[in-house]
C-alpha cells in the first residue's frame, strides 16, 4: 500500500492513524533499502569496470605501479631514452674536424664548454631527427664554411668524388681512413705512391682501386696547380672572384645538384686532368668548401656562413 492510499483510508474512517503510521514508515524503509540496494549495485559495476581495465587474472595490484612507479619497466627504459638522446647530443656537438675531447663509451658525462644557446636550432630541411650525428656535425660545422687551407681542399675533393654512388654520411664515416690512407692529403706525398702502395690501401682500407689511382692522379694534379698558381686555394677561389656565392633558398628542393659556376670549375679541372669531378661532384665540393653557402634562410648556419662570408 502506498502513502496516499493509506492516508486516503485514515480519512474515511476506514484504517486507524497507528496503521497507518507504521503503513508509512515500512514504505520508506522499502524506498531507502532498494536506493541503497541500486546505489551499492552502480558502485560495484563502476569497480568491476576499472578492474577489468587495470588488472588482469589473479594480479592483485593497479597498472599505474608497472608504468609510473619509480623502479618500474617504463621507468627504466624512459632514463635509457634519455641518456641516449644526450649522448646523441653531445656527439652531434663534438664531432667535427677537431678531435674529440669526450671519451663516448664512458658512462661519465663531461658538459659542454660552449652550450649552443638554442637546443632546437632550425637546420636545412635535408636534416631530420633521425639524421645520423656525424652528418648533422658535418651540416653545423662544415658545409658552407670557407676553407682555404690546399690539404682540407684536397681532402673536401676527394670525399665529394668518393660520396658518388653512396652518401654523405657513409662517406664521413670513412673520412679518417682517407686521412689515414693518404698521407692526411699532402699532395706532394700522395702524388709519389707506387702501384703496389695504392694496390695495398684499396685492401687495407676498403677502397676501391680506381678511386684510389683517382685520388694519386688528382694529388699529381694539383702539384701542378700549385706550380702554377701558387696554390690550390688560389686555383679554385679564383673562380668566384676570391670571395664566396650567398644564395638564399627557401626550400630544399630548390637547391640545385649542380650551377653554371660548377660546370665551368669542372670543365676546367677535366681539361688539367683531374678526375672525378664532374659539374655535380664539384658543386657539392663548393659546398663543403664554402665556395658557395646553400644553406635555407631558414636555416641556422645560414646567417654565418654569410658573415664569414664577409668577414673571413
């Protein structure tokens, strides 16, 4: 019987006020058992759900401890990630033409004596975050900076004729077994290797024979050049009037493989005899070279190199 009806019946007489007190009182611990009863229901299916999410069969502790809690799996691997990107870090900040001050396979790591002021520098779009660091090193450091010093010409030669049909950054790899393997580029040295000496720096070094006769030939070459201009650094910069070509790219694809100054450089170099040093091979040597500075604008070597540039 519900409230109203029991009320309705004490009015007419027909069920005593005491009845229907307790007639009241039964129905609203009736109402107050079964909102208890749907309340504790909706609770347990709220459990049950994160349960089925967080645990699984016969585990009796939360996720959050395998992913967050210090000493974790996560937790672990999330220091490795970390210690590895700094390592990264400091390798693409170290390598370069100088050597090294910091002994990578210690687990001690030595700050930077000069930190790069932005950690995110915008570089050429040709980069990207998973560039291998020996060529983002070569990127900060090298390309589109003025060389004039005759053994780093020779040396940016050769591994721009050595990159063709590979890459630049296995190219780097190899860059002190070239060092090694030819006198670290004294022209006058290279130029007197006997064939047996050149047949014995192919197997020892893991280069092919015609490009090592190139580089002997480019070596005897440039001992002319140098006979005749005075040096490699006059022979080469008198080309562009002794003072670097500033382009300003916007986009990667628009830098080219190859311009009508490096057509000419290389006509030039075919006729004295130099090999490997087609109008591709020697635009990318110019680049290397800082002959020319094809950094994007966008870019943040590209103020730089247009300063030394101007002011050498």
């Amino acid at each position: 019987m519900s409230k109203t009806e029991a009320i309705s019946l004490t009015k007419r007489g027909m069920l005593p006020p005491s009845s229907c007190n307790s007639l009241m009182d039964r129905s609203e611990s009736l109402k107050r058992d079964s909102v208890m009863s749907n309340g504790t229901a909706k609770v347990r299916g709220s459990l049950e759900r994160k349960k089925s999410k967080s645990f699984k069969e016969g585990e009796s502790y939360s996720s959050w401890l395998i992913t967050e809690a210090p000493g974790s799996i996560a937790a672990v691997r999330r220091e490795q990630v970390a210690a590895q990107q700094a390592l990264r870090k400091l390798k693409i900040a170290h390598y370069g033409r100088s050597k090294s001050t910091i002994n990578f396979t210690s687990s001690k790591v030595v700050p930077l004596l000069h930190p790069n002021p932005n950690p995110h520098p915008q570089r050429c779009s040709f980069l990207t975050p998973t560039s291998d660091p020996i060529y983002v090193a070569y990127h900060d450091e090298e390309w589109g900076v003025p060389v004039h010093d005759d053994k780093t010409l020779f040396e940016l030669l050769t591994l721009s004729g050595a990159q063709v049909g590979s890459d630049w950054t296995s190219t780097l790899r190899k860059r002190h077994d070239y060092r090694k393997a030819f006198m670290e580029f004294e022209a006058e040295a290279v130029a007197k290797l006997t064939e047996k000496e050149m047949n014995a720096i192919s197997i020892e070094y893991k280069i092919e024979m015609s490009k090592v006769r190139g580089v002997v030939e480019n070596a005897t070459k440039i001992v002319e050049i140098k006979k005749a201009f005075g040096s490699l650094e006059k022979y080469l910069w008198g080309f562009v009037n002794h003072k670097p070509i500033s382009t300003n790219y916007k986009l990667g694809h628009k830098i080219p493989v190859k311009t009508s100054k490096s057509e000419s450089i290389s006509k030039d170099m075919v006729r004295r005899g130099f090999r490997f040093v087609g109008p591709t091979v020697v635009h990318s040597f110019m680049q290397a070279a800082g002959l020319t500075n094809d950094h994007l604008i966008t870019c943040c070597r590209h103020i730089p190199c247009t300063v030394l540039a101007t002011n050498p």
